[in-house]
C-alpha cells in the first residue's frame, strides 16, 4: 500500500445553511490526489459524508466517484479502471441501489451482453467442438482448455461440458495453469428451454493457496446458490482476453448435493488439507 497525506479544510456556509462543511484530501507520497471528499458533523459530532466523494489511483486517473446528501448515496455511483475506462455504473436513490448497475470491459463492451451473447450461443448452436465432455460426477482430474476456443463478441470462450443426474447443487473446485489471462467463469444451462441467463449460480468463493503460484492459480472452490436439474446439460466457461489464446490445463473436481448447506472445507475434506480461505 502506498503511503499518503491527509488534509482537512474547514468550509463555512457551503450551500447547506450554515452548516460547517468540512473538505478532506488524501495524497500519494509522491504528490498525486488520492482521495477527495466532504463532510458535516452531526448533533453528536459524528462525520456525515455529503456532496462529492472521489477517489483516485496513484497515476491521477479517477478510480471511484459518487455523490451523498446526508450521508446517503444519492444519483450516479462510478468505478473506472486504472486505465480510465469505465468499469461500472448504478443508481442510488435515499442511500438505496435502484438495482440497475451495468458493468463494461476495459473495451467498453457490458458485461451483461457478453455473456447473454455466449449464453445464446451455447443454447442454440452445437458448440461440442469447443467444451470438453466430462462424465458426471467428477473426480479430480485436468482437462485442456482454449485448444479450439469459441469466439463471441472478440472474446475466446472454453471449457467444459456435463449433463446432471438429479436435482441438486453443484459443489465444485478447479485450478488453472497461468497461460492466458483469464478473468471470469460462470456456468450456464445448454437447453434453449431453460431462461437461466440471469441466474446467480455462483455468488462466493473459497480459496486454497498454490504451492506453485508462478505457474498456477490458486485453488477456488464454490457451491451452486442455485439448485441444478436432473438431465439438463451445463457449460462451465472460462473467457480470455487473449488475441490467440495458449492450451490451458485445468485441474478440477465436480460433485452434487441435495442442499448447498454444508461447508465447502467440510464438503472437500479428502481433496483440500488445512482448511480453507473464505469457507462458506
């Protein structure tokens, strides 16, 4: 973490009767902007936020920007990659998200559309060639990823294929080797009938370390928050931003429950020794 200045400065009579308004300014070590904000006190003296909260990276490209009335969020909230583009948006009413939140790529591309294109994809085409086949449930075991990538909205999808043999939730855990730039996954049902692209299958995640994290992902292991149907078939993808992505080995287990209740430390006793980070 970078060290950083804080300064204070008292505003009087700022628009808001006469309430003191009180601006504060964080600084990098090397003089950039940090972080700018105001704020009131209230009868108790605690800080109340109110107007403009900014936050910025070291290189002074604006990382963070929303606005409070009375300590609550109130209009545009904003997040921007390091770079300047911007990473997400969602409104705020009374301190309260008006759950429209749109999230973009750094090539300014939503999120949402992506994956409802791949979605579509999975759904109405054959795409056999691209997803490798596994035989369910699955014990560990390592697949090659990206050799025949599928390609939707300049982004290059892979992964793998598995049909269910009851109702339950999915309890699983994988790990990459690091040959590409790999920045999400998310699973989808392959059955046209089956309107599950705006479902939360995954909403958490739990972590084992990598004994070897110059060649490998740490381990991420997850439960299903929603419940998986008997003989409908699922596709877990993987998206890289790579022009020409490489050969990817994944190393990963799949499993059912009846309830997605158990701990996943528990769950993966026998595959995971010491616990796990983030179990849940």
């Amino acid at each position: 973490m970078k060290p950083f200045i804080t300064i204070f400065v008292l505003i009087l009579g700022f628009g808001l009767g006469h309430a003191q308004i009180k601006e504060k300014k964080e600084y990098y070590s090397n003089g950039t902007l940090k972080h700018h904000s105001y704020y009131k006190t209230d009868s108790d003296g605690w800080p109340v936020r109110e107007g403009k909260w900014k936050d910025y990276y070291d290189n002074g490209n604006l990382q963070y920007f929303t606005f409070y009335v009375k300590g609550k969020r109130e209009g545009k909230e904003e997040k921007y990659y390091e770079t300047g583009e911007l990473e997400s948006v969602e409104s705020y009413k009374n301190g309260m998200s008006q759950n429209d939140e749109k999230t973009y790529y750094k090539n300014g591309k939503e999120v949402t559309a992506v994956k409802n294109s791949l979605g579509q994809k999975i759904k109405t085409t054959n795409v056999n060639a691209h997803f490798v086949q596994v035989d369910f449930p699955a014990e560990r075991q390592s697949i090659q990823l990206f050799t025949n990538p599928l390609k939707v909205e300049g982004y290059y999808f892979s992964g793998l294929k598995f049909k269910v043999p009851e109702d339950g939730y999915l309890y699983w855990n994988f790990q990459l080797q690091k040959n590409n730039e790999v920045d999400n996954f998310y699973i989808v049902s392959a059955d046209a009938e089956d309107h599950d692209l705006d479902k939360r299958y995954f909403t958490r995640m739990a972590f084992k370390i990598s004994k070897d994290k110059d060649q490998f992902s740490d381990w991420i292991i997850q439960k299903s928050s929603e419940k998986l149907k008997a003989n409908t078939e699922y596709v877990i993808y993987f998206k890289s931003k790579e022009v020409k992505p490489r050969p990817e080995k994944l190393t990963f287990e799949l499993k059912l429950s009846a309830t997605n209740e158990e701990k996943l430390g528990a769950f993966f006793k026998n595959s995971f020794e010491g616990g796990l980070l983030r179990d849940y």
